[in-house]
C-alpha cells in the first residue's frame, strides 16, 4: 500500500473533526476523498451505509480480523467496533486522490505508526469539556448515558493530544477550517 498522503482527523465527539473534514472534502484542490470505516454499532439519525460508515455485523467484523484486513481498528465504546479496511485505502489511492480520516484518537495514532511518512496526524481540540456536553446534546442523537459515556472518554482524548502532529484549536469554526486547510495543502504539496 502507498501513493498518496493520509490525512488523520482525531478528536473527542463533539469537537467539530466532522465539519472540519467536511469542509476540506468541499475544497476541490486539495483531491481528498473521505475514507469510510466499518461498524458494528447500528446507523444514528441520517447516516447512510457506504456513505458515513459501512455498518457490518460484528461476526463479519471478525472476519475482517482474522484476515488482516484492517489497517486499523478498534473496540471504541463497550461493543461498538471501528476500523479502516486496507482495501478502502487502496480504492481511494487507486482514484489518485488523498485519503482523509475522522477517526478515533487510538486508530489515528495507529495510522501514523503505521504510514509515518505519509501521514498528517491533526488533534482537534474543543474549547473545554463543558461546550463538548453542550454539543453533544445538541445534537440530540444519543441518550444522556451515551454522552456521560463520551465525555468521561474525552478526559483520556484530551491527554493524547501531544502525539499528534498538530492540534487544531476549535475555538472559533471559520478559524479551525482555515487552520485545517492551510496544514492539509502544506503537507500534500511536500
């Protein structure tokens, strides 16, 4: 596996990683293309299989690690499972594109230590843990036990943020998405 650049986006729920990457797959120069991961936790609100994740069942997700398929993966949340399959890596490189990751801060540092020289590894860091709860209810997607369950994960998120490359402070949006971009187009033009 190799060709382009890979571009990880890590973060606690509700630090704006979502818009960030949303907002550079927008900017037609940059010739990114969203990496989809596999799931076994069932769709939340709009999300549609083989646009946001490719939601499987958690034996077919065995299957995948018995095979060596990951490039990463992860048991997130207590039975929630995530990881990128090398093949959906492979598909972007082959459309000649960058491979940008919204990924869980263990499965984006597994994507750095993997692909070192390829990888741009971003923190996004949210303004403190209070607004994270404010978004994260906000959303209205999830029970209040879910987002207890997030933000007792964020503290353990948070520390992990030296490892990374870059952090991206989230303080104010239009900034973080300038900031973004500026570190994406630096680095694929190396």
């Amino acid at each position: 596996m190799n060709n382009g650049k890979l571009l990880v986006f890590s973060a606690p729920s509700g630090s704006g990683k979502t818009t960030i990457v949303r907002h550079l797959l927008a900017q037609p120069d940059l010739n990114l293309e969203f990496s989809i991961s596999c799931t076994t936790r069932e769709p939340r609100g709009e999300e549609v299989h083989g646009k946001d994740y490719y939601f499987i069942s958690w034996d077919e997700f065995k299957k995948h690690i018995k095979a060596e398929d990951f490039v990463e993966w992860e048991e997130v949340y207590t039975d929630n499972f995530y990881g990128t399959l090398k093949a959906e890596v492979e598909r972007i490189w082959a459309l000649g594109k960058h491979v940008i990751f919204d990924i869980d801060v263990a499965g984006g540092l597994r994507i750095k230590s993997k692909f070192p020289n390829e990888t741009l590894a971003v923190f996004v860091k949210p303004p403190s843990v209070d607004e994270l709860k404010r978004r994260l209810k906000q959303r209205s997607t999830e029970s209040e036990d879910k987002i207890n369950m997030r933000i007792a994960k964020a503290s353990v998120e948070l520390a992990t943020a030296p490892q990374f490359d870059t952090i991206i402070k989230n303080y104010d949006l239009d900034v973080a998405k300038e900031d973004a971009y500026k570190l994406v187009k630096d680095f694929i033009s190396k």
